[in-house]
C-alpha cells in the first residue's frame, strides 16, 4: 500500500536567496545588468543596486525616486527612472558617480514620463518610457525622439534591429531614425508582447497570455508547445533566452517556468519550492548561466548549470534523509520517516512504502534484494512493498560475509544476527552469543569482527567458523574513542577514522596505524565528523567542514589520492555523524540532508576560473571613521594614515561554492597567508615605507586567473623627511660645536674648582689640626678643672673634718672640770677662732672659684633674691654634698641645714617635680 507525499518532488538546481534584510534596499528590483567585470545591478525601488559577489551596495537615484531599469554597456551603467535617465561611471574609490544625459533634454521629458526600459544597438542606447523612445548617440550625444500618441508597451534589440509594440496599433521597427511599421495583426495589436527572440529568417514572440507566436516573412503562426496547457494561466510579466536555447518565464503570480528549446517545461519553480516570491519582475542570465530573478520582494539567483541538484522538503512529511539507494530503476530514500520512493529521473511524487513507518537506518542491495535497516528491525523491500523478516530489536547495518554467500551479518542495537537465504527465502538464522554491544560501525575480516562503539572505542570479537558465537573479545586502547567516528571496508582495507585522523587496520599485527597523509584533511580543514563511506567506484568519501571529501585509488600506484568537493556542510544541511552518500549512477551521487537531499554529478563540476578585484580601500587615522581611497594607480598615505584596510571579491554566484583568499603586503609580510572565505583585511600602524598588497582567490579547485594587486607608500612623518634630516644634521653640528666648547669650559671650570676645592681642603686640614689642638687643651683644661673639682673636695673635707674635731675637742671641754674655766676658755676660744666660719667660706670660696668660675654669678644671675648664705649652700650643693656635711661647714645643725634646703627652693621658685640639687648640677 502506498500513500503519496504531497509535495513536487522534482529535483532543482540550486536557488539562492536574497531578501531585503540582506541587501538592505527596496523590496522591488525592475531590471538587472552585470558589466564587464561581473558585477549584478538592479533597479530598485530604492536606487541602482550593486552586488559584487561579496558585498552589496545601494546608490540612491538623483531625485530620490523609484528606478525603474537599467543596462551596463562600457565603462557605463545606463539607469531610467521617474523623468530622469543618465548613466554611472566609477571613480578613483571604486564608487559609482551618477551623470545625468536627461537634463540636456529635459524641454522635450513629458510630465510624469518615467523610464522602464532600456536597450542597447551597437553606439546607440534607447530609453524607453510609455510614451516614447529617446535613442542616444554614444558618438555624436545626439538625440533622436520618437513619440507615440497611443502609448508604448516595450522597446525589443533584436537580429540588430529595434522594435517596439504600441498599444492598440501594433509592432514597429525603427529603421533610419524612424518608424515602420512591422505588423497591426490584431494579436500584437490588442495584446502585450512580453519580449521577442530572433529565430532562423524571423521572429519569436512572446505574449502575455498567448504563449509564442513566430513571424517569418509578414507571416504570423503559433508556435504549440507542450507547456501550453500549464501556461494559459498564468499572466506571463518577464522572459529571457538562456544561453542553452532554453526559455525562463516570469509570471505575475505563479514563480517562474523554465522551458526547453522545444517548449517543453523542465521546471516549473514556485515559492513553496524555493522562490522568495511567486511575482517575477525581471530575468536576467549573467555570464557564467545564473538566472537573476528580480522579485516583489526580493532577489533569487538559480544556478542553472550548476552540478549540484536539491530536493527540499519544507513540508516536513519526507523527514531527514539518512540512507538512499537506485534499486530497479527507483529511488528509494530511506528517512526519520519511514522509506520513501518513486521512478527515477521523473517529476512523480515521492511516495511512502506502507509498514516502514519509523526510523530508518540504512539500504543495502545484496543478492538482487533490497534490504531495509530500521527501527524495528529489517525488512526486504521488493518494488513498492515491505516484508519484516526481523524484529524486536533494531538494525543499524549488513555486511555480506566472505566464503558464505548465502549469509549476511547485520549490525543490530544489541550485537549481531545472521540473516540466511533459504528456498523460502531470507530469514532470519541465529543471533550471536557473547556481545551484545550496538554494533553501528563494523567490519569483517576472516573470522575477526571490528567494531566501531562511539562512547567505548573499538572492539574486535572473533567468531565461530558458523558465526553463532563471539569469544575473544578484545577492546583498543588506540586510538581512541571519538565522537562522530566510524569505521568502513575500502579495497579490502579496514579503515577507522576520528578527529585525530584517519588509521588501517593492520591485519598481521591486527593493531590500527595512523596513516598520516589520508589524515591531512583532518588538519587542514576543521572536523565535523568521522563517517567515511566507500562507494562501487572504489571511492572512499568523507565530510569536513569546508568541503566534500574522497580518496580514489592511484592508476600506477596503491597510493590514496585526495580528491574535494568544495560544499561547505553549513550549504549542505548535513547532520553531522550520519552524513550519507550513495552513488546513484557512475557519475551521480546523493547527499542526504536535514530537509531532503541534493545529488552531484561529477562530471559537471568544472572548475571555472574567475577575477579577483579589490573593491575597496580605506584608510583611517586614530580614533576616525575610515575613509575611501583610489583604488586605481599607486597610494600615497601620510604616516597618520597608517592603518588601511583592503576589501576584495570574485564575482562569483554559486550557491555551493565559496571563495576563498589568500593575500600578502610585500613590505612587511612576504608570505602568502592561510586561504581564508574573510573578504578583507586590516593592516594596523604600518611604519613609513613602500609597499606592494596582493590578492588572489581560490574559487572550488581552481586559483583565479589574475593576482590583483595595489601599490602605495606610507609617507615618512615631516620631522623624518630628507630635508628634515639636514636641518637635524646642521643643528647637531652647531650642537656638537656648542657641546664642545662647553666642555672646554666645563673643564677649564672643573680644573679651577679642583685647585679651589684643594686650598678649600687644605684650609679645613688646617682648621682640623687648630680644631685638634684646642680640643687637646679643652681636654687638658678639663682634667685641670677635674683636678681641681678633687681638691676642692678634698680641701672641703678637711675642713669639714677638722671643725668636726675641733667641735669635739670644745664639746669635751665645756664638760670637763677638771682645769680651771680660765684655761678652758682659753682653749676653747681658740678653737671657735678656727672654725669661724667666715674664715672658712672665704677659703673655700676661693678654691670653688678658681674650680668652677661661672657658677655663683649664674645662680646669682638666674636668682637676684639670694644671699651669700644662699650662695654658700648653692656652693656646697654644687659639690654634691649631703645635708650631714653642710651641717658642720656652715656650724649649724643638720636640721637646720633643711629649713636652708626648703628656703632656697622657695626663693627659687622650682616646681615641685625638680629637685634642688638636680637644678643646681643642671645650672
């Protein structure tokens, strides 16, 4: 039982998309032209449009109007719009700079007059509006203007001639600056003409809504086509004659068809198959066979020749493609789904094979069978139906096992089972003992199993001679397990494959070595994934970021050879770990994707070679916006506009192709750098010199044809300049004179200094020695006041002793009764004779004087209320002496040697914290 997808399920080339959020212009674009060097512009509702492969560019029309077409002839870009028409020229920088041709006739531009079409005849342009044709000289920039009173439909170049088709009156040739006309039949004359081809000995013409009439010889005949029926209803806006023969129709409303030079249709493209919009305004074919669709809103560019075809399921019912395979002449796609199939090579919809809903894994052709993977289990496949032969758990793979034709092991979730074709045919035999590991990845080698596990590495089991049972199990260490690895039989090899590289099995030491030149593709292109797939055609395919990957064997040699297809994985949709590519033909391969598939045919990958131009050059100065320069010639920059940045690009439109570059600045940087997609580079803080940027591109295999390249100079700073330099050399000669004579005299000043500085030494040598002699008298001095400090002492305690005597010897006398008082008396007056005390301060100050000069007169000085008494017992504190021995000298009692202490604290007013003595050593 079959149930149809309904979704068309034709095979399209490739369709690139350009919405107005990425060229960030109007939604409408009227009329596109390229010019010589491959830039695409458009007439936009905002401006004149310009794309050059990398970056897009809107020039706003003169009068801020809509514009309406354009053509690029020349140096020129020729545009139409309200009232206005002139042409672009680039300048220096690159820009484009509008003049206007209009202006010269502005008496002769009806009111609100706007400019639709423009066409090109050897020296002549023609400005077309609605109500007339302005044709422009290029030689003489005269004017011919010729007008028509019923209004104008279009303006066709045609088998060197120019028509044009008025309403209601028919189809006209200008000939000698003015018109003849061609034909009223009433199909010119009552419908629009959408454009006319030249054809053997007449004409082609297409109508809005009549399909193709010839005119040959006066005589007009309609040209029935197969693509009749589909196209009477559809209100034919645009058209255009590909290089191929073929014909692009763009309809008001239902996409665009492209037919066969026999009017048959080869697709029919719409908006739920790729087009942004179902309104084709404007066709154009550029010169590598891109078909510029100028949309309502929008822009699309399909690669009409390109060998990359798409089939994009954007209603979800076909899934993510994970296996495919040719079978009978059908193609069967095996997806999340469930399996999917319809005749190959025709437009029929894919239809789904009942009882296969769910995941499927893989397709495999044995035996003239077809074996289906999935989910559930295994299924044969025969035509459009699908039988269960397996169940319970589900079925990653099969591998056909050597010497055993009629067994085939397959890869189950848990392990392995082993499928046998019997009269009845193939069942299932037995499930293999001792491994029960999902076995996604595997490969047989005699009796010996490999198996690739993602989260535990490799395995290798070997099995019985019956493959019923698994024993020597053993797990590698190396290489590692790796996420998105695999494993695969190529030319009899078993290789394995993760992002440290690509490794083979060695079969005699059965260990895996790393096979360093298949491994290159892994470091010179970022990983994505290990899956690697060998084809019939003994090619072994694998994925990396930036390209399509395969080894193909060597013709005189076993020797590998790298071979890419450069299909970046972000164009492709693949999901990373189950990429998947079957060859469908000898030359055809199908690439499962996320949302359908696209297939490559081999053959048709030509490597074109393109141009490389720099588009841009800006230079700034710190901390300011860059600024355009001229591209053309040679540059010369001041030393501040030190960091320029180059931008380049290849006018190149192909969806699964990417340009790559790779430049140098000679100067600074003589080594090409890394191929990279980047479209510009900044050099920063260039020093002053001259330099030479050069630019090439790689576009798929094939280098560009030229090396674009740029010369300029960083100019020298003023104060580096030559003439700089001689003012820096004649001031440093003034300097080295003034230096040197400032250093005779700094000399003849530093010899003065020296002799001054050495009778300045000898002086102070001299005050030294003085110094030194008078500290030795001062020393001498010192020890003579020491001396005489001791003697005073001494002398003061003889006295103090002696009066101690003599007061004893008084005392015993006054006791004694002995001797007569008179005699007595006697004696004792002569003792008070020698100890008066006057006699005694007058011999003791004598001696303190001549110890300690200054003493009396400063405590005098300090205290004017002081006796000599006060003095007196100053004197003998001085000397440090106690209360006890003041108490004889001054022939009074110890007590009243204290009242004296207090007294003379009073009188000298000291503060109750210092003490008398303290004060009087301080004085």
């Amino acid at each position: 039982m079959l149930f149809a997808i309904s979704t068309f399920a034709q095979d399209l080339p490739p369709i690139l998309q350009y919405p107005t959020s990425v060229y960030n212009a109007g939604n409408q674009n009227w009329m596109i032209s390229q010019d010589k060097n491959g830039y695409i512009y458009f007439a936009n509702n905002s401006g004149l449009l310009e794309y050059n492969g990398t970056s897009w560019k809107l020039y706003p029309t003169p009068n801020e109007t809509i514009l309406r077409s354009v053509r690029a002839v020349g140096d020129r870009i020729y545009t139409g719009s309200y009232m206005e028409f002139g042409y672009w020229t680039r300048q220096e920088n690159g820009s484009l700079k509008y003049f206007s041709l209009s202006d010269k006739i502005k008496s002769k531009i009806i009111d609100d007059e706007q400019f639709w079409n423009i066409k090109h005849l050897d020296h002549w342009v023609i400005f077309q509006s609605l109500t007339q044709i302005f044709i422009y000289d290029c030689k003489t920039q005269a004017f011919n203007i010729i007008a028509s009173d019923t209004g104008m439909n279009k303006v066709f170049a045609v088998n060197n001639s120019i028509l044009y088709q008025t309403f209601s009156s028919g189809l006209f040739e200008i000939e000698n600056g003015k018109s003849k006309l061609l034909s009223n039949a009433p199909i010119f004359a009552n419908s629009k003409i959408v454009n006319i081809f030249g054809i053997d000995d007449g004409l082609l013409i297409q109508m809005q809504y009549d399909g193709f009439y010839i005119y040959k010889n006066g005589e007009i005949t309609k040209w029935n086509i197969a693509a009749d029926e589909q196209l009477k209803n559809s209100s034919i806006y645009s058209s255009q004659r590909l290089s191929d023969g073929s014909f692009a129709l763009g309809t008001v409303s239902n996409g665009i068809y492209i037919l066969s030079s026999s009017g048959a249709i080869k697709y029919h493209i719409t908006q739920n198959k790729g087009l942004s919009n179902n309104t084709a305004l404007s066709l154009f074919e550029d010169r590598d066979n891109n078909l510029w669709i100028g949309l309502d809103n929008g822009i699309n560019c399909i690669n009409m020749q390109s060998a990359v075809h798409s089939y994009v399921d954007d209603t979800g019912f076909l899934g993510t493609v994970y296996a495919s395979v040719l079978y009978n002449d059908v193609i069967y796609i095996g997806t999340n789904q469930g399996l999917f199939c319809k005749p190959y090579n025709s437009d029929s919809d894919f239809k789904f094979v009942a009882g296969t809903k769910g995941q499927v894994w893989s397709l495999f052709i044995y035996d003239n069978t077809l074996f289906c993977g999935h989910d559930y289990g295994t299924y044969l496949i025969n035509g459009t139906s699908a039988t269960q032969i397996f169940s319970g758990i589900g079925t990653w793979k099969f591998e056909k096992i050597q010497g055993k034709p009629n067994l085939l092991l397959q890869g189950n979730y848990l392990g392995f089972t082993v499928l046998e074709k019997t009269p009845a045919g193939w069942k299932l035999r037995n499930r293999i003992d001792g491994f029960d590991y999902s076995s996604r990845f595997f490969a047989i080698n005699g009796s010996d199993v490999y198996i690739s596990h993602e989260y535990k590495g490799i395995f290798r089991i070997t099995v019985d001679n019956n493959f019923t049972k698994a024993s020597g199990f053993y797990a590698y260490k190396t290489p590692k397990k790796g996420k998105n690895a695999s494993l695969s039989t190529f030319n009899g090899e078993i290789y394995y494959a993760y992002k440290e590289g690509i490794y083979k099995l060695n079969t005699k030491t059965k260990q895996f070595i790393k096979q360093e030149k298949l491994s290159k593709p892994f470091a010179n292109d970022e990983y994505t994934s290990g899956k690697i797939i060998a084809d019939n055609s003994g090619r072994l395919w694998f994925f990396t970021k930036n390209y399509i990957n395969y080894f193909t064997s060597g013709k005189l040699n076993s020797e590998l050879k790298h071979n890419v297809i450069p299909i970046p994985s972000t164009l492709t949709n693949s999901m990373a770990g189950y990429e998947n590519i079957t060859q469908i033909t000898v030359n055809t391969y199908l690439i499962g994707t996320t949302d359908g598939y696209y297939t490559i045919n081999l053959n048709e990958l030509d490597s074109k070679q393109y141009n490389v131009f720099i588009s841009d050059i800006a230079i700034n100065e710190l901390n300011r916006q860059p600024v355009s320069t001229n591209i053309k010639g040679e540059g010369s920059f001041k030393y501040t506009q030190n960091n320029i940045t180059f931008s380049f690009t290849v006018p190149e439109y192909n969806k699964y192709v990417n340009s790559e570059f790779q430049y140098k600045l000679e100067g600074m940087q003589d080594e090409w750098s890394e191929w990279a997609t980047k479209p510009l580079v900044n050099f920063k803080n260039l020093p002053p010199g001259e330099y030479i940027f050069k630019v090439r591109a790689k576009t798929g295999n094939s280098l560009s044809e030229n090396v674009a390249e740029y010369r300029f100079t960083i100019l020298k700073p003023w104060y580096a300049t030559t003439f700089a330099l001689i003012i820096y050399l004649f001031i440093a000669l003034i300097a080295a004179y003034m230096i040197n004579r400032a250093y005779k005299n700094y000399y003849h000043n530093q010899r003065e200094k020296l002799i001054e500085e050495n009778n300045r030494l000898l002086e102070i040598k001299e005050l030294e020695n003085e110094q030194e002699l008078m500290r030795v008298k001062n020393e001498q001095l010192q020890q003579d006041f020491e001396n005489k400090n001791r003697e005073l002492a001494a002398s003061t305690m003889n006295l103090i002793k002696k009066n101690e005597l003599l007061s004893m010897i008084k005392d015993d006398l006054k006791k004694s009764t002995e001797i007569g008082d008179r005699s007595i008396k006697s004696v004792i007056t002569t003792i008070n004779k020698n100890i008066n005390e006057n006699d005694t301060w007058d011999m003791f100050k004598e001696a303190f004087n001549n110890a300690d000069k200054d003493f009396l007169k400063k405590i005098k000085k300090a205290h004017a209320a002081l006796t000599p008494n006060d003095l007196r017992l100053c004197a003998y504190l001085r000397l440090n002496l106690s209360s006890k021995e003041i108490a004889p000298l001054l022939n009074i009692s110890v007590r009243s040697v204290e009242i004296k202490r207090y007294r003379l604290r009073k009188k000298m007013d000291l503060p109750h914290e210092l003490g008398l003595v303290e004060y009087i050593l301080s004085v």
